[in-house]
C-alpha cells in the first residue's frame, strides 16, 4: 500500500504475465486516483495468449479494482533485454493487435 501511494503517476504499469507475478490480490491497496495497466501479455516468449484468456484475466483483476480503472498491454517491452527476446517481428506484431483487439472487446462492450 505504501508503495502504491508513494509513487507520483496516475497509471501504474504492472506485470502479469506468469506465475511469478503473483495474483491479482494487491490491487486492492491501489489508491482510487491511479489507473493500473495489465501487463498481460508477454514479451518474453513467442506464446500466443488468447482473446478469453486475457478477458478472463482482466475480469479476474476487476475483482480488486473497477474495470474502468483497469487497462491491458504487454508486460514489457519487446527488447527488454540487449540481445532482445525471442519473438519475432510477426509475433510482436499479433501480440500488439490482441491487445488492441482485448481492449475494444472489454472496454468498448462495457461503455454505458
């Protein structure tokens, strides 16, 4: 908690691409004046996540925080690394469509 209120951004880039990342629990501490961005999909592997599993997650996470405060995209950059990581251009590439796509699926569906 006192990490989240410490820190002076209005988004919060988060991490949640694998098991180590942990559950979406800690959400809950994020105070009401901060927006947090799902890194759901990973830069790190050539894996394919799908439209309903990262709909799933996301209506996991707004379990802990209002999903109008929630946003979706990749965990990291795709050359996080100096080697960078092995996924290639058209794997990057669909992976940044599945994030627009998710996000027009989930927040355009849910507008009044």
């Amino acid at each position: 908690q006192r990490v989240f209120r410490a820190t002076h951004a209005q988004r919060l880039l988060l991490e949640f691409d694998d098991e180590r990342s942990g559950d979406f629990a800690p959400l809950k501490l994020v105070p009401e004046d901060k927006i947090v961005v799902l890194g759901l999909v990973t830069t790190k592997t050539p894996r394919e996540e799908t439209i309903e599993e990262l709909k799933l997650r996301i209506k996991e996470a707004a379990k802990y925080i209002p999903l109008e405060r929630l946003a979706i995209s990749t965990q990291c950059g795709f050359a996080s690394v100096a080697k960078g990581n092995a996924v290639d251009f058209v794997t990057q590439q669909k992976k940044l469509e599945l994030v627009a796509e998710v996000a027009r699926q989930v927040w355009n569906d849910s507008s009044p």
